[in-house]
C-alpha cells in the first residue's frame, strides 16, 4: 500500500512538471475555442466527481477517452466542499484537484463549471444550506450577502485550481470556466435585480484572471467577454449573442433523471447520435454530453425532491461504470467521424443548402482543397433519397449523414454498427463474518428508534414550523409533538365513532403515531393531505408525527425559500358530527433528527445493539445490522433492497444513500418499444412502469472489505431486512447485432489514404467479446435477408440465406472478435429487390 501511494505521488509530480513546461494559450473566436492558436473541435462529457469514488475516476476517465472524449465537464458543489462555513472538504468524493489531475494525467482537458449555483438534481442545488440562514441574504440576486459569499467561494475554487497550477494558462487541463448556471431560464422572475446579479456574477469571474475563457449557459445577454452557451435535447438552431463567439452546447442530456415514484427515463442512441451530427452540421464546435457517467446520489445528496439515488442517466458509461452499449459504441464511432471532418469544420462557417423538404445539406468547404458534408433527413416518417454533388445517397428519417470526404459515407446516425450488449445482476448468497454456513440475514441485531421526542432540551414552540428553517438540513426527519388530555367530553369524541386526524403538509413524507403507534402515513412532492381515522383515550394522549424530506428543491427562481414539513392546518375532527378541534397554533414540541443519529449507529459501533431472537420485522423506525463478506469477483456490487419499505443504508459506516423499494412508479406513459424519430422530450421513452423506481443500490467495491463488513439500515416505514440480497453488476455474454447492406462501412476502415477516394467498401458487422479472456462460444441466431425483432427476440424474416449460420460460426465461433462482410458475395442471393441485413446473436464464454 505505501509504495502503491509512492508511486502515484512520484506520477502526480511528474505530471506536474510536464504541465509546467507546456502552458497553452486559450481564447476563442466565431468558430471555435482556440488553443495555441488552431481551433478545436471538442467532445465533452460530464462525470461529477463526487457521484462515484476516486477508485473508479481513472476507469471512468479512461472509457470517456476511448470513447473519443476530448474534456470531462463537471460541476464544483459548493455544499460538499464547504458543508459548514469555512471549514472545507477535499478529501475523498471531493478531491477536487485529484480528480482534475486525473483528467489530465489521461490526456484530456476539463470545463470546471463553478457556479456556484450546480442545480444537478443534487442536494438545495449544490447550496450548502447554512448559506439559507445568512443575515439579509437574498440568492441568485443583487443582494451584497449572497454576492460575498458566492465572490468568497469562487474565488476560494480558482485560488486552489491556481495553487496546483490546474488552468491551461500555467500547463493545466482547465480550459474553460463556467460562472452561473441556467440563470436566464429564471431571471426575469428576479427583475432589474437579476440582470444586474448577472452583470455582477460575470465581471467577478473576470476579475479572477484564470488566463482561461468563461462561459454562462442559457443565457442569452451574457455580456462579453463571456461566451454563451446552450443546454437541451437539441442545440443546433442555437446562435450565440456576438458573431466573435463560438457555438457551444454545455448540456446536451444524455438520458434523465429518475424520480421516486417514477418510471425509468432513457434516450434512444440514434435520437442523440441525430442530435449531436445536427450541431456540428450546423456549426457548432464544443459539445458535451450530460451525463457521460451519471453515477450515485450517495449520502443525502439527492435533490429535487424525491430525486432517487441512482443518478444513472441513461449514460453511456452505467450508474456503476460499465459500458452501456450500443450507445457507447455508437456514439465513438459518430466522434471519429466528425474528427474526420475536423480540418473542413474549423476552417470555415457551413454552407446550407436545402435538397428537398426536410432535407438539407450543410457543406464545409476550404480554399486548400479540404471538404465535409453532412446530409439530414430531419423528416420524422419517411426515409428519403437525395442527390448530392451529382450521387444519390439514402438517408433514413431522423438522421444524418456524415461525408468526410464530401462524397463517401462514413457515419449514419440511425445506422448503429455496435453491438448490443447485455448487462445483468447476479445475485449472491454471502455468509456472515465468522464461516458460517448460514447466509446474508440470518444474523441481524437491531435497535428500535424511540417514537417521538427523545431529547431532554428539545425544542417547544407554538404552532407548526417549516421544517428546512428548523433542522438546517442535518437530517431528513423532524419530530412534531403535542400531549393532549382528552376528559371524554370533547365533540369529536361521540360514542361510536372516532375521531379523525387531518394533517396537511407540503412534503414529503409523514407518519402518524399516535400514543406509540403508527396510525397512518403519506408521501408527495409538495402537497400532502391525511385524513387518518384514530384511537384517543380518557386522559393522556400523545401525537407524534414524523416529517421527513427527501432532497431539497434544486431548481427554479427563488427555489431556495421552498419550504417542507407539516404547515398545517392539523386539527381533530368528527366524522359524525363534523366538529373539529384545530391543534396547529397549539404548543408543539420538536426534535430535529433521530436519536439513532446523534449516537451514530450508521457506524454499526454502538454498545446497544440487540441480538436476541425474533427479530422485529416489519415495524417502523427500527435499526438493523449485520455483517458480510465480500461477494467475489471485482464486477461492482449493490443491494436489492426488495422487501424493505424505505430508509437510509450505511456500509461500514459510508452511507449508500437513501433506499425506497417501496415507491412504485405510475402505470401510465410506457411503451413497449420507444420510436427514435422525432423529438425528445423527457417523458417520450419509459420503461418499468408499475414497477419499483428503484430497487437496487450501489456499493462501491472500495467501500468493501474481503471479509467482516458491516452493514446497517435505518428502516423507518416497515419492512424485513432478511429479504434483501447483494449481487454483482457484470456484462452478460450475450452479443447482438443487425446490420443492413446499405449500413457505412466500420468507420474504423476509413484511413487517410482513402479518405479522398470513392470508396465502395461494403458493409461489416463486426462482434467482440467485451470481457479479454472470453471468446464466442456459439451463435444462437444468424440470418441475412430479411430478419425481423431485437435483440434477444431475433426471427427469421420471409428470405434467409441458407449459409447464414454456417458463415458466421466459422468467421467467429473461438475468436473474441469477428468481422463478417454483409453482402450477397458472402452469403449469396436469398431474395431480389430488397436491401437485406445480417442479424446475429451470438454468446461469449
């Protein structure tokens, strides 16, 4: 261990001195950032460092470069670095200057987005929430607290990026800033107020002298020198505010967030491929994906509200750092294409050209002799053909199609030539520490959580507070109390009948408990409304009910001022008589917390821990541990949490974020197969309807140790932790591809020497086994003619060659990889008139 550290210390120095000696000059100009003088085009990818763990920012980082990334983009969150005022965080999640030297160790340049405002579907936006309670203080306006705070913040961030000499201008990989964020979309809720803020928030970031260019994206009056930027599903219709700025896309989103309560969200890969050829044909040059890896909401990061803790994405690097293919694949071979066209597209400004309705060509033409073209088809129905430069190309509906050479094909956003595949859990029976044969759960210990106040000091107000201004965000719950004596007199209390308790509050989860039971529970984003039949007694009666938030607001003008809690009115009412009694002005007492977390049983440390048998199961707001072996192999781990209802999940004392298995998504909106052509839009292609938002959670292989790891829940609804297991994320071993004979050729075979030649190369499916050691073992389908269905679901269409498998098993079976040319010269003629595909799936092993 002490000489692995040596090594990567004596290897950051290294790359210190490297960047030393090799500060580049960054600017820009109306085609493109410049460095050195010559224009880039540039692919970015967003990866939020504290999302995944430093043990995986290498491999991260890596899979971004091989997929034909250029910068890794990411946000500073204000509220992870700074979590209390003044006292800072770099360590761990947060290295910061780690993270960017990684980024710069493979090679590759970095867009910091200071902010500080992240939004991010994170925690208050990225806020630390202290800031809330400043005096005077206003956010995102032209308010002197808030404008300190934000100038002390940044300017902490560029003094640090500065001191490690991180910013292109002294031979770092910074080579682009980012002040604000998305403060157009709001700021004329804001007023005179908000443009001046504006003004002011971009001439501090000047005035920080980074030797590097700043931007602000989504809004249209940044003022110069500031370069505007655009974020959306789609960009290439955007147009800077000056003539002397470049066209640049900060967010193009790559999937969405999920929500609790939710289906899953995700994006076709030839709608984003079609999105991406679009920009660059119409003369963007700087485009990024958010997200390239979306990563884990660990801890109570989460924002929103009820933003769950997978932060997947859709990405095309997974929530756990495997490749999400064919996305990945396809969109590496559309960056080699446009990197084809490179010399073409910063040399001059596009020239568009209309080739029929819906169609258009867009030329980037140069006095040297250098030609690119891109022809669209931007039609949603009907796949069209074109005439161009004196050849015919076809060119399916919602697609683009990449000419490097202003003649040849080398790229067709619908056409994928990357392979399908699966990835899967496999779940693990683990035994406890100690050898036992028994499994994961068989040895649990618990404690319960007291109902209701449990602090001698607590807080005794009348009425009902807001919960954000009374726990500052150090815990999801707050505790509302009230002690009633009940004579027997009281209206609502007629014989026969009871009484009912009728809580409003504005999110996002309550539970009721009434003299030590639970009576009745509620969720929803902002509004919550119970009306829960109850039990009083003659004399004492206690009513506690329990608030508990789930991410706080993230996004939108004055998001930072959105209250949660029980607000009232809560009031006792009769549902025979229709009396009520109202209890919100009465005198409550509250706790801020559990008392489990202020003696810190997430760290599975405690004394108090109660092993005897049976264990209490199903029953709110009860604590269980138990220990656990590392499941073998290296593939990265999670914990199906099918059985429990919802909580907090601890793993040797790091906290995995908040569990809800029992959140299930709507039933309305899926499909069963989602039709890239179109527009996007968030809620076009779900999947999982009905079904739980969320029931597997990651763990991170470094968090584990090989044996007596511990595991702790803080189960507040009700449920029964032996039902959960642990599995293992790996790619499956299954491959699939469909490739037509009118697909480009692998844009892999397009080299110098042919790139102004007419090239005629036919089509390749090409198939590789993405684990080294394993090869393909046997194809379980081949057809080339007219092979209808997916992946996993392959058919034999009316014409199939009779060769078909025969080819394929000789051309791949024992080999990792494979190539097998899609033509009638190959496989011969199964059927006349008609352009046939070769589909295969074939299984590695």
């Amino acid at each position: 261990m002490v000489r692995g550290k040596k090594v990567e210390i004596v290897s950051l120095l290294i790359l210190v001195i490297v960047m030393a000696a090799t500060a580049a000059t960054v600017t820009y100009d109306h085609r493109a950032l410049v460095i050195d003088g010559k224009r880039k085009i540039l692919i970015s990818g967003s990866i939020h460092y504290p999302r995944s763990t430093p043990e995986m920012w290498p491999d991260l980082i890596q899979k971004s470069k091989d997929g034909g990334l250029d910068v890794i983009e990411t946000y500073v969150f204000w509220n992870g670095h700074e979590p209390e005022k003044n006292k800072y965080n770099f360590e761990g999640r947060y290295d910061l200057v780690k993270f960017v030297k990684l980024a710069a160790k493979a090679g590759l340049y970095v867009h910091l987005r200071i902010g500080p405002y992240a939004c991010a579907e994170w925690n208050y936006g990225g806020f630390p929430v202290w800031l809330h309670f400043v005096p005077g203080i206003k956010f995102r306006t032209d308010n002197e607290p808030f404008k300190a705070e934000m100038q002390r913040f940044t300017a902490k961030i560029v003094d640090l990026m500065k001191q490690e000499k991180l910013y292109a201008s002294q031979g770092g990989p910074i080579i682009l800033s980012q002040i604000e964020n998305e403060y157009g979309n709001i700021d004329s809720a804001y007023g005179a107020a908000g443009k001046s803020y504006m003004k002011w928030s971009a001439s501090m970031a000047l005035s920080l002298d980074t030797g590097v260019p700043w931007n602000m994206c989504q809004q249209g009056d940044a003022p110069d020198p500031i370069i505007n930027t655009c974020n959306g599903f789609y960009c290439d219709q955007f147009t800077p505010n000056s003539n002397n700025k470049p066209k640049m896309w900060t967010e193009n989103w790559s999937g969405w967030f999920l929500g609790f309560g939710e289906p899953t969200p995700y994006r076709p890969v030839e709608d984003l491929a079609f999105a991406v050829a679009r920009f660059f044909q119409r003369g963007g040059t700087f485009q990024n994906y958010y997200m390239y890896h979306g990563g884990t909401n660990f801890e109570r990061t989460s924002g929103g509200p009820l933003i769950s803790t997978s932060y997947d994405y859709d990405a095309p690097i997974d929530e756990y750092g495997l490749l999400r293919q064919p996305k990945w694949g396809h969109l590496r071979d559309l960056h080699k294409a446009i990197k084809l066209c490179e010399d073409a597209l910063i040399a001059t400004d596009p020239e568009i050209t209309s080739l029929g309705s819906n169609l258009e060509a867009a030329v980037y033409k140069t006095s040297s002799g250098s030609c690119a073209a891109f022809l669209a088809n931007i039609g949603t129905q009907s796949d069209a053909t074109v005439t161009f430069n004196g050849k015919s190309y076809r060119l399916p509906a919602w697609s683009v199609s990449i000419l490097p050479d202003c003649k040849n094909v080398a790229f067709n956003t619908a056409k994928i030539n990357s392979a399908t595949e699966s990835t899967a859990f496999a779940r693990q029976s683990l035994k406890p520490d100690g050898g036992s044969s028994a499994e994961l759960g068989s040895q649990w210990s618990h404690i319960k959580e007291p109902i209701g106040i449990s602090e001698a000091d607590a807080l005794v107000k009348p009425g009902l507070l807001e919960q954000i201004n009374t726990t500052a965000d150090k815990s999801d719950y707050l505790w509302y109390s009230l002690r009633m004596d009940i004579k027997g007199d009281e209206t609502f209390l007629d014989e026969g009948s009871k009484a009912v308790l009728h809580i409003q509050s504005i999110g996002q989860v309550v539970y009721a408990f009434i003299n030590g039971k639970l009576a009745g529970s509620g969720n929803d984003r902002t509004n919550i409304s119970l009306d829960i039949p109850i039990n009083l007694v003659t004399g004492k009666n206690t009513i506690d009910l329990l608030s508990v938030t789930v991410g706080l607001a993230n996004y939108g003008a004055f998001f930072d001022i959105i209250g949660a809690g029980i607000t009232g009115p809560v009031s006792l009412n009769s549902a025979k008589t229709g009396s009520s009694m109202d209890l919100s002005s009465h005198q409550w007492t509250y706790q801020v917390g559990l008392k489990g977390e202020d003696t810190g049983l997430g760290s599975g440390d405690s004394s108090e821990w109660v092993s005897n048998s049976p264990l209490p199961t199903n029953q709110p707001l009860v604590w269980y541990k138990t220990t656990f072996d590392a499941p073998s192999g290296s593939e990265p781990v999670a914990i199906d949490f099918t059985g429990t209802g919802k909580g907090i999940a601890w793993v040797n004392g790091q906290s995995i974020g908040r569990y809800w298995p029992t959140s299930i998504a709507r039933t309305d909106g899926c499909v069963g197969s989602c039709n890239y052509r179109g527009t996007y839009r968030n809620d076009k292609c779900l999947k999982n309807c009905g079904k739980p938002s969320q029931t597997l959670y990651h763990v991170p292989r470094s968090w584990i140790k090989p044996s007596g790891n511990t595991l702790v829940l803080l189960e507040e609804m009700g449920g029964d932790p032996t039902k959960i297991s642990f599995a293992t994320k790996h790619t499956g071993s299954n491959l699939c591809l469909k490739v037509s004979e009118s697909h480009p050729a692998p844009v892999d075979t397009w080299t110098s020497d042919s790139k102004f030649s007419n090239r005629t190369s036919p089509a390749v499916l090409s198939l590789k086994c993405p684990v080294s050691t394993q090869v393909i073992s046997s194809i379980r389908f081949a057809s080339f003619g007219t092979p209808t269905g997916s992946c996993g679901s392959f058919s034999h269409g009316r014409c199939n060659s009779a060769r078909s498998l025969s080819v394929v098993q000789k051309a791949c079976v024992g080999s990792r990889s494979c190539k097998v040319e899609v033509s009638t010269r190959v496989f011969g003629e199964p059927c006349h008139g008609v352009v046939k595909s070769l589909a295969v799936e074939a299984v590695c092993a």
